[in-house]
C-alpha cells in the first residue's frame, strides 16, 4: 500500500506485480529492497533507500572519548586445514590458566579470553575457521580486532590460507602470521615466508609490513611471543570501550540445554553486562539469570572483550546477532516480538534454496539460467535414463547441469553439495538417510523421491515450464 501511493498507482497493479513474480502479498505486506526495486522499475521509478527510524532497531548511546578505557583485542584464528588452528587454540586455552583457577574444567563455549605473560588479556574466538567469520561479518557483526593467520612450516601457503588472507584483508582486520609446526623435522619456515612474499605478504624480518611468529602448537614454544605481537598489533589500534553503561556486543553460540533452557555465549564489546539485566539479542530477550566463563566459574558482571556464556534468553538467537540491554522488559519484549515478525515474513517470501516451486519467481527477477540436480538412484541404469531425459528439457532460458549423480541412498553430503551449488536432490527408488533428512530440513533443501521415471520427468518439465519467464 505505501510504495503504491508513493508511485501515485493502484495498490491492486502492484499487487498484482507481486503475484507475476510469486509473491503473494497482502496490502499491508512488508516487501524486501529487492522486490521493491523490481516492482518499482516496472512501473518505472528508480528506487534510492534512505534511513529510516527502524522500530527493531535499538539506538545505542555515542561514548563520550573522555569515558573510554582501554580493552582487550578479539582475536579470530585462520588458516587452512590442518594447519593448527584448533591446537593453537586448545593450546592458549589451557596452558593460561592463573594461579587458583588451576583443575577447573574447561568448556568449549565459543569464545574465551587469557592473561598474557605481560599481565595483559586477550579475547578468542574459539571457532576457528573463516566460514564462522564470514557468517558473523555476513550478519553485520565486527567482531574480531585481530586475526592470526596459522600456517604450517612443513605444509606450505594453501589455498584455504590464501582464502583467509584474502576475508581478513576485506574486512580491514590486521593480520599477524603464525608459522605453526615449528618442532617437525622437516619445518621450513622460510620456505612459507617466501610463499608469502610471492602473495603480497612481506614479512617483518623480510622488510615486510606484518608481524611473523614461529610456533609449535604442539610445545608451546614461541606462543608468549605470538600473543605479545597480538597485543603489540592491538596498540596500534587503540581500542577503547566505555564500561559505564548498559552491555551491547554479539552472539557468538547459543543452543538449548536440557537442563539449563538456553544458553547461549555472547562477547561483551562495550558497557558491562550484569546478571539481572534484560537482555535482548536477534528476535529473543531475556533476565540474565546466571553467567560463566569458559571454566565454569560463576560471573557477576562483565566488561568489555569478555565473552561469556549466560542463561535466561526465551530462545536461541543466531551467532553474528547483535545484543542489547534494555532499561525494561517490555521494551525488549516489544522489539523481540517485532523483529520475530519480521524473520517470519521475509523466511516465508524467499526461500534460500531453489525446490522446484521457487523456479518460477527466480525466472521472473531474471536471475535464473541453470537448474542444477542431484541424481541418486538405485541401479546404474536408470539413473543414466534419468539423467538424459533431464538433460533434454534444457531449453534456451534454462540448462538443466546433473552436478551429480550416483548409485545409492541420498546421503549428508549429497545434501551438503546441493546447499553449495544450490541443486535439488532427486531420489529415485531410494531414500535419504536420517542425517541427510535433517540437514536438508534445516538448509531448506528440496529432496524428490519418485519410482517412476516419468513422474520425475514431468514434474521437472512442468516447473521448467511454469518458470518460462513472461516474454513481455
Ligand atoms: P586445524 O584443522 O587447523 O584446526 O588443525 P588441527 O589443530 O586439528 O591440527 C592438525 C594436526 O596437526 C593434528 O594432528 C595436530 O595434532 C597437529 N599439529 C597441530 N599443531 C602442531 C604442532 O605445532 N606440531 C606438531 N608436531 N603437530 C601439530
């Protein structure tokens, strides 16, 4: 209705737009930027989005600079493979511990944070990996003040390695090397500083611009030195935070407990949190009821660069959402509950995956060519039938690509592959297996079974026919 009277149109043509691209919008329907631009080019306007008050946004306080004290650097832990970013973490972890916490029991929870020789903390992400730090800077969340990219002397600069190089160099993180596997005979570090030279990455001894340690995960030795660079990295950035006023920061994991409800670890980034609080992060809220660190041990309050885990949010928000502490329960409620209505409406409009009733809405936004498949069948024979026939209905607007195609039950990663490259799974005469049903449930993927082959057929000539965009 809005963006009809802002086009000076009927509210029923766009209306009807929407149904011509699939959507079947009621008058007060909330539409995304993208079908926005689209149904406005229709009727030919430009669409330019301006800011608006966003009702489930939660105006946070500016700092006055004279209320800044210095906090701890967040670091997240990159690399390919195998090259030790899970013992350089579990090494960190356990090998910092303060007199007195000696024998408690760690935890993963995502995140944690050390004292360094130097009597200085130090903040970790403790899901290594880029995938969790690209979702996170995909959700809008910065997080990380310092990524350390782990490389192993007796491997060599990897295509992961180069991956990561390249996701903290988007997102303007500094990076510090570690050349990890330093005890192994037949560690080569500067054949990995030369590799690096080769991508642009000069190292300090090497007259380059980043700083270089060479680590054992293994021993320990030289990690003092990799944190004491971490820190001396994190000077330069000069971060700050306020710790007088209410908490915000992210959501690193959070799941369900059977016996404690929701727990869900958060890294404090500003303010101090405080058991008591109202919390409200993504579309739940909450009283924190009770807080820990990674060893268990209870927490009152918690200031900036301080992860922790905490019970008493009404569910599970998703890692990357942002958090807020509220003045009252019902502000947060009122803002949870919208937000909630949001993710509704907008997870009902599109679908992340393709099924074969999405065909259609994708062609229209001129955005589809391919429709990729997955073929699992029972015997050999009639796979190749199937996927031939499958091949034939591509036509000029749509090639139909068998991405894949093998003997026998739809399994995790037939499901994992069809995420990736955006496929649909057909099964025919076998099934999925428990995993694969569940993970296909959860990434939205659609799996078709059928034990006649022309059902399969026309049922995915039918889609392909329904999505013949209007040539208009
Ligand atoms: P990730 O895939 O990068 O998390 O790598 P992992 O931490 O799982 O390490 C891969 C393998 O290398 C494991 O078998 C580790 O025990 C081994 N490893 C990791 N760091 C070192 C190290 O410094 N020295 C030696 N000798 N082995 C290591």
């Amino acid at each position: 209705n809005d963006l009809a009277s802002m086009m000076d149109v009927s509210v029923n043509d766009v209306i009807a737009k929407c149904m011509a691209l699939g959507i079947f919008a009621s008058i007060n329907q909330r539409l995304d930027a993208e079908t926005i631009t689209i149904i406005a080019d229709e009727f030919g306007f430009d669409v330019k989005f301006t800011e608006a008050d966003d009702e489930t946004e939660v105006t946070e306080t500016v700092d006055n600079p004279e209320d800044l004290t210095e906090r701890a650097p967040i670091v997240t832990i990159m690399g390919h493979v195998d090259h030790g970013k899970t013992s350089l973490l579990d090494y960190i972890r356990e090998a910092k511990v303060t007199e007195g916490e000696a024998g408690g029991i760690t935890q993963h929870i995502g995140a944690y944070s050390v004292e360094t020789e130097s009597g200085k903390r130090v903040a970790f992400l403790d899901t290594p990996g880029h995938e969790a730090f690209t979702a996170m800077r995909a959700r809008g969340a910065k997080i990380t003040d310092v990524v350390v990219i782990v490389v192993a002397a007796d491997d060599a600069v990897m295509p992961q390695t180069k991956e990561a190089i390249n996701h903290a160099q988007v997102a303007g993180v500094p990076m510090v090397i570690a050349i990890n596997k330093i005890d192994r005979p037949n560690a080569n570090p500067d054949k990995i500083k030369e590799e690096l030279a080769n991508i642009n990455i000069l190292v300090e001894d090497w007259g380059g611009k980043y700083q270089c340690q060479e680590i054992s995960a293994k021993t320990g030795q030289g990690i003092d030195d990799l944190l004491e660079k971490v820190l001396l990295e994190a000077e330069v950035l000069e971060l700050t935070a306020n710790v007088n006023r209410n908490a915000t920061g992210t959501v690193v994991e959070a799941e369900l407990d059977k016996g404690r409800g929701y727990v869900t670890t958060i890294m404090v980034q500003s303010g101090t949190l405080k058991v008591g609080d109202v919390l409200l992060a993504g579309s739940h809220y909450g009283k924190v009821k009770a807080m820990f660190d990674h060893r268990g041990k209870k927490l009152q309050e918690a200031g900036p660069s301080t992860p922790v885990l905490m019970l008493g949010l009404d569910g599970a928000p998703q890692a990357g959402d942002r958090f807020n502490v509220m003045d009252n329960d019902r502000e947060a409620r009122e803002i949870a509950n919208k937000r909630e209505q949001i993710q509704r409406e907008q997870s009902m409009r599109t679908k992340k995956h393709i099924t074969l009733d999405e065909i259609g809405r994708r062609l229209a936004i001129g955005s589809f060519k391919e429709l990729n498949v997955i073929i699992k069948g029972d015997v050999d024979g009639s796979i190749e039938a199937l996927a031939d026939s499958l091949l034939k209905l591509s036509n000029e607007e749509i090639q139909v690509k068998i991405i894949h195609k093998a003997v026998g039950q739809i399994s995790e990663s037939d499901v994992l592959l069809a995420s990736a490259s955006d496929a649909i799974v057909i099964g025919f005469q076998v099934r999925p297996s428990q995993n694969a049903r569940k993970i296909a449930e959860a990434e939205e993927i659609e799996i078709r079974l059928y034990s006649i082959i022309y059902d399969a057929i026309n049922e995915i000539k039918d889609a392909m026919e329904g999505m013949l965009a209007p040539t208009t």
